[in-house]
C-alpha cells in the first residue's frame, strides 16, 4: 500500500504518524477496537511491541478471529490478489491451466493461527467465518453481538470491498499477465504505472457469471494443500471444517 499511495520514500514519517495516532486514541478511550485481517500478517516480534504498547495504557486485551475454511480462503485470497494486480497461472479463461502448481502463491492460515496462539495463548477465541457471515447483520454483527455484547440492530451497516464478478476476476488476471501491478523482484519492485483495472462498470453486466470460485480442474491443482490446511485448521482452533461443501465455477470458453 505504500508504494501504491506513493509514500514509501518517506515510511519513517508515515509510520511515526501512525503510531503518534494510535498513542492518541488510547490514551483518550475508555475500549477500543482495533480490527483488521492484516493485523494477523505481522511478525511475532511486531505483535508483541503492539501488545506492550496497549498494555502500557492500562488495557486488557481481548483477542477475537474469525477463521475461512482453507477452501474459501484460496478464493477470496486469490480473488483479492488479482483485483490489486497480482498473476495467477493457476486462473484461466478455459482451463488452460499448469500441469503443476507449486503453491507458493498461497499463504498457509495454519501457520499464521499457530503464530497467534504463541504470542496471545488462551486469551485468543476462534470463530468460524462462514458463521459469523449467516448472522442476519452479517460478520460485522456476529462481532457486535459476540465479542462486544451490544445489540446489533440498532447500527447502521455499510459494505466495502464487493466482489468481483467470476468473469471480472479471470479478466482482471489477464490483464495482470501482461501488466501487473509491480514489477521487479520482491526486494526492489516498484508500482507499475502501466497496470490498469478492469471497468467496474462493466463488472456489473457480468453477473451471470456468478461469484469467483475455482473451477473443478484448477481446484485439482489445490486439492492436497485444501486437505492439508483443513486437517491442521481442525486441530489448532477446535473448528471443523471438514464438512464444507466444495462448489466450483465452470470454465468461461
């Protein structure tokens, strides 16, 4: 996000700014809420520095994570990726797919999980996103409702970040192919000003196509890490995800 706002030349700054406005909102709340699916990507060390800063304020810390099945997380994950100009082989039009796919791409949850339970021990309670998402205010309500004890009927609801269409997302990584949002390797890329977005506009006329799921043969492809992720999920969290029904996209040609 930094390169792509522009302000990675100047991160010292931005970050100081950051963390001048975190010390400015503990030190003048009661309770504070801090949500975010990034918070789980920080490092061990950087958990612990967030957590001494909080208690240092005087704060307990209650910890709440809502968990996708691996399956559900592949999806959204890919589909996120690509809509911010990432390229998937895996993805195609017509099942042009690899003969193998290494997985690298994919970020293994249970790993993560695993981190969060060594820095945060019980204090950490798990829930399954795919319920959370059947609460009639949706995930945001599940939360209000389960985490804060408040009544979620009497708050007003706004989405952001809508999918995309199944065809929008194949289209989107075609034109990541050719143009991704970054180029160079991971310690020296840079933004892409050539990278372009599909229309959003015309990303409303595709939804015949249905939501962006994998298709039966490139879901082959996944199959092993799906299984392997599921069984360590099942037992780390004590959710069962074993029972999740697989749907798959047909190919577009």
């Amino acid at each position: 996000m930094n390169k792509r706002w522009g302000v990675s030349n100047n991160i010292e700054e931005v970050n100081s700014s950051y963390d001048d406005q975190l010390s400015d909102f503990l030190a003048s709340s009661d309770n504070l809420i801090i949500s975010g699916e990034s918070i789980s990507l920080l490092s061990k060390e950087s958990l612990l520095k967030l957590i001494n800063k909080i208690k240092y304020y005087n704060y307990e810390i209650k910890v709440l994570a809502l968990v996708r099945s691996p399956y559900a997380m592949i999806c959204s994950a890919m589909q996120q990726s690509i809509k911010t100009g990432e390229y998937f082989e895996l993805i195609s039009l017509n099942d042009c797919i690899p003969t193998s796919f290494s997985g690298k791409q994919l970020h293994l949850k249970s790993k993560t999980v695993e981190k969060l339970i060594s820095v945060f021990g019980k204090s950490i309670c798990f829930h399954s996103f795919d319920r959370a998402c059947t609460h009639s205010h949706g995930p945001v309500g599940f939360l209000l409702e389960e985490f804060l004890n408040q009544d979620p009927s009497i708050f007003e609801y706004q989405k952001n970040n809508e999918s995309l269409s199944n065809l929008s997302v194949r289209m989107q990584n075609e034109f990541n192919a050719v143009n991704p949002a970054f180029v160079g390797n991971k310690n020296g890329n840079k933004y892409n000003t050539k990278f372009r977005r599909f229309p959003l506009k015309v990303d409303e006329r595709l939804g015949f196509s249905g939501k962006f799921l994998l298709t039966e043969v490139e879901y082959g492809l996944v199959e092993g890490f799906v299984k392997i992720e599921t069984e360590n999920l099942n037992e780390i969290t004590g959710l069962d995800f074993s029972g999740q029904s697989l749907k798959f996209s047909k190919p577009i040609f």
